[in-house]
C-alpha cells in the first residue's frame, strides 16, 4: 500500500462522523496499511481514516517511537483539569494554536481480528488519542479553540496557500 494524500481543511469527508468498520470486511487491512504508511511520515503523530479520504472509525498513531491502528476507537475516559498545549493538524497545515486538553486519556477499540486494542497515556499520547477520536466524530481541533484565538486562526488559515474558499 502507500501514504495517502491528506484531506485539507474544507474538505466535507472531515466535517462527517465516520462509521463503524465492520470487522472481516475486505478491504479493512488495506486500509490499516495505508494508515500506517501515513502516519510514518516525518512529523506524524496520528492519521484519522477521514483524514486520507475515508469514512471509518479507524486511526494509526505514531507516538515516542511507537506505531500502531486501532479500529472503531472510543475516547472512553480522560483525566486532569484541561491544559493549554500547542495543537497542529494535518488538515490545517502550516499553522498551530494553543488548545484545551485533559493530560491524560483511554481509548479502547479493537484489531482487524477484533482483539480489544486498549491506549492510554499522557502528554503526547493524550493528546494526539483525543485530536484523532475528535476527526473520527467530525470535528477539527480548531473548533475548541478559544473565541479569540478561534477567529485568529480562521484568518491565518484564509491566508494559506493551500486554503480554499467553500463553494
């Protein structure tokens, strides 16, 4: 398989909640392949499955040497008083901004045989294990940001090469 082309900001398959992957069905180890290529790029802390273009409930995480999938991910529990931690994202490229995230957090979901596939951690983990669940139900990390800093990043974002306008 291959690294797919990341989906940009404005693009509808992100704005979408994705369904369940439907465990045996064909097509599900290909599509853990090209996560996993993906997210290995240089740079890569996780890859949604919406974020290649796909409507599944799926991710591929690269964090602290460590590169792995989970299929139908649930954000099943997070701890700690919400932090201000430098935020990117794949669709939203060139930019960052300060987000509120909880410091710790548990994801549970399964392999493509349907073993229970359980993540946890802190710093890193929890956050890139919540930025990925948040594309999985249609939401870009931009929308958490604060009312302030929400409008500046809209206006950075307007003034990427990449951005274009909706239709």
């Amino acid at each position: 398989m291959t690294a797919r082309d990341i989906r940009l900001f404005g693009d509808p398959v992100l704005r979408s909640a994705c369904d369940p992957v439907r465990i045996g069905a064909a097509g599900n180890a290909g599509l853990v392949e090209d996560l996993l290529d993906s997210v290995r790029l240089p740079g890569r802390a996780g890859v949604a499955a919406n974020q290649i273009g796909v409507g599944l409930r799926a991710f591929s995480w690269n964090v602290d040497g460590e590169v792995g999938y989970v299929l139908n991910p649930v954000l099943v529990e997070t701890r700690g008083e919400p932090e201000p931690v430098d935020e990117g994202c794949l669709s939203v490229p060139g930019v960052g901004f300060p987000r509120l995230r909880r410091p710790w957090a548990r994801v549970e979901g399964v392999d493509l045989t349907g073993e229970p596939v359980v993540l946890e951690g802190d710093g890193l983990m929890a956050q890139m294990l919540q930025h990925e669940c948040d594309h999985l139900d249609g939401h870009l990390y931009i929308e958490g940001l604060a009312p302030e800093v929400k409008r500046a990043a809209m206006r950075e974002i307007r003034a990427q090469d990449w951005y274009r306008r909706p239709a």
